[in-house]
C-alpha cells in the first residue's frame, strides 16, 4: 500500500494544495512556513498538550459500548469526544490555531461555522486568549442552531450571518475568506475542518490527531492490542475524521469508514454525499471533490445536519475514498435520526445529528463477531434537541 502522506506542496495525491488570491498569499505562504517548526517545538507542544489536558479536559474516554456490541454482535467502543470542553472535538483544533496566531501576533480572529460546534470552539479560545473573534455563521444554520448561537454571544463573539447561496456552511466560509481578504495584516482565519489551502488541512488534522493517537494506547489497555478493525467517523469537512484516521492511515488492516449525508436520498437533489456525486475541482483554496455542475458551478448541498451540510471534502478524504483506503458510506436525514434515538435508549447518550450518521453506518456494514470497531462520538446532541425533538413526535 502507497505511504499516505502530504508532500511538501500541499497536496495528498492529487488532491490539495493552496489557490488564493494575491492578497492571501503572504498569509498562507506565512503559515506554510512556521506550522511545522511550531508543531515540533517543545514549548509550543507543552502549552498545547497542558491546555488539552487541564482545560480540555483530555484524554477523553474510549467506552465500550455493551449494549450496542451486543445487538450487532461485535464490539464497538465509542471515543467520546462528545464528553471534552464545548462538546466535541472541535476544541482541540481551535486551542492549536489560537496559540499559533498569538506566536503570529494576530489580535483578530475570524471562522466559519456550520452546526456551532467550531463557533462555539474558536469563541472559546478567544475568551480564553482575549481575542476579538467574529464567525460567520449561515442563516439558515443560525435559525436551527439556536443554542450554539447563543453560547458564541455569551462568550463574546460577534455572529455575522451569511444571507448569500443556501445560507449554510458554504455561504459561511466564503464570508469569512472575504474578510481574510480584507484584513490580512492583522487577522487570523482558524478553519474548522481539514479544508482550506495547504497548509490547512495538514494542520487541522495534525491538532486533531490526539484523538487517534489517545485510542492507540487505550484500546490496548482495553483489548491488548493497538490496531482495531475498523474506525467510523462522519465527514461532512472531515476533522474529526482525519483526526480518529490519523495514527492508522498507513495500517493497512485498519479500515477506515467515512459517513457521509445522504439528506433526502443520495440521487435526489437534496444530499451532500460529495464522494458519490462529486468531481475534482478547487473549492475554499483546494482542489478535491466537490458537487458541482459540468461548467463548474457549485451544486447546493443538503443534510439536516448542519456540521454536514458542506459540497465537498477535505483534500485528505478526498484522496483515502479516490484511492480505496477508506470506505465511503453515504447515510439519509431519516437513518441519521433513527441511528441517534437508538444510540440514546441503548447507551444513555445523545449524538449529535452529524455523529449520528456514523452510527447509521453500522447498519450498513459487514463485520465479524470477533472485530474490533470504533466510532468517533465527535459531539453532544445539546444543539439538536429541536430537530430531534420533532421527530419524536412522529414516533
């Protein structure tokens, strides 16, 4: 099996590098050019890795899940990100690109959001950091995300709406490169998914790869051995995807499941399953799969999941699906929602709508009694409760 790996210009295969304009480039050229020394330096690493821990609240828990094993008839552990600071994974991101803007000395700090959970995250560190942070946010998501919303005022961030396209994530991150556009000097954009050019989605994934790196050591404390058999994880963007693959990318035995939104079915105009329907093409800075038309125009997404409610992929899971490492499996609004009613009644836990998918997958899989699968829980259902709570009524 070819080595999984970035290369020096960005891109995983074909898939990546870095398309921005003229007035990004020292930006993005700056990044490229200190991330890495950051990344390996020792005081950066202790900063970071004392934050996760003690602010965090790392490492978070691999379960096993007894109830669900038991009614698929193998074992499936949960690595419950759901359980860290703000309720997901998105944290671990954000703590990393804040330290890396103060080393930049940015005062300024911009995202997008889809679900809230990045918004919620990146608002977080700027609390923490005492940095001006704006996140553009999509109307649309504005209206079904109330709570995460609400959290980012608290915290004292400004939520701009994006009232463009299909008012969702898209629209969001095209507002927040406009901004970067337009104030280069003193602003940071902290990106929420492996997305955006290189070096992006290397770092993302980097921040988010103490999620696998924790599982290595806790499923052999649980099992004896370090590899499981399969790890699933939904990708709208694919953080926490990229994150829960990291340490495994270059095991062969491991398969890697991607979950991604079906919405109202794959083949009916309303889906965000951008492995199947997508082509290569440049989206936000990078080339990947995208949903597009034949002249290039993007095709707007759907998903009743804000998180997945994206027309492409990262660059990294763009390559794993084109080159047959992972295994894309594409999962409908309604199988989403039953997957995290079950998951509640089994386990006493409430997925978020995005995790929820990654559970719906079991249902679609092939696996033996003796394998070893684990899911990444990548956040809470808080946010949620009023799309779940309707289709509670339906029951």
């Amino acid at each position: 099996m070819e080595k999984i790996q970035i290369n020096s210009a960005g891109y995983y295969g074909k898939f990546g590098g870095a398309f921005v304009p003229e007035m990004l480039y020292p930006n993005v050229e700056e990044l490229q050019r200190v991330y890495l020394d950051l990344m390996y330096e020792e005081k950066f690493q202790q900063k970071f890795k004392s934050l996760l821990r003690d602010y965090v609240g790392r490492p978070s828990p691999l379960y096993l899940a007894e109830r669900l094993s038991n009614h698929y008839g193998t074992t499936i552990y949960l690595k419950r990100e759901d359980l860290n600071h703000t309720g997901a994974h998105k944290i671990n991101n954000t703590i990393g690109q804040i330290l890396l803007a103060q080393r930049l000395g940015k005062k300024r700090i911009i995202a997008e959001t889809g679900a809230g959970q990045h918004g919620v995250a990146t608002a977080t560190v700027c609390a923490l950091t005492g940095l001006e942070c704006i996140v553009y946010m999509g109307e649309v998501d504005i209206a079904r995300q109330a709570p995460n919303v609400q959290r980012m005022r608290m915290l004292g961030a400004e939520v701009r709406p994006a009232k463009s396209g299909s008012r969702t994530l898209k629209d969001a991150t095209n507002e927040a490169i406009r901004d970067w556009i337009n104030n280069p000097a003193d602003t940071h954009y902290i990106i929420g998914s492996v997305v955006g050019p290189h070096p992006y989605p290397d770092m993302v994934a980097r921040f988010q790869s103490v999620i696998s790196e924790e599982m290595l050591w806790q499923l052999e404390e649980h099992t004896g051995k370090k590899n499981p058999d399969a790890v699933i994880a939904c990708v709208g963007g694919g953080s926490n995807a990229a994150g829960a693959y990291y340490h495994y990318l270059n095991e062969k035995d491991v398969r890697l499941i991607a979950v991604e939104a079906a919405g109202m079915g794959v083949h009916s105009g309303e889906s965000a399953a951008t492995s199947v329907l997508g082509t290569e093409g440049v989206i936000h800075g990078s080339r990947t799969l995208l949903m597009q038309t034949p002249d290039g125009q993007i095709i707007e997404p759907y998903s009743l999941s804000a998180g997945l409610d994206y027309p492409g992929i990262g660059p990294l899971h763009a390559h794993l699906i084109d080159s047959g490492r992972a295994e894309a499996i594409a999962v409908t609004d309604e199988e989403a929602l039953k997957a995290a009613f079950f998951l509640t009644r089994t386990e006493g836990i409430i997925p978020a709508l995005e995790t929820a998918h990654a559970f719906a997958a079991l249902e679609r899989m092939k696996y033996a009694a003796g394998d070893v699968l684990v899911v990444c829980l990548s956040g809470r259902g808080d946010k949620d409760l009023a799309a779940y709570e309707k289709y509670l009524d339906k029951m």
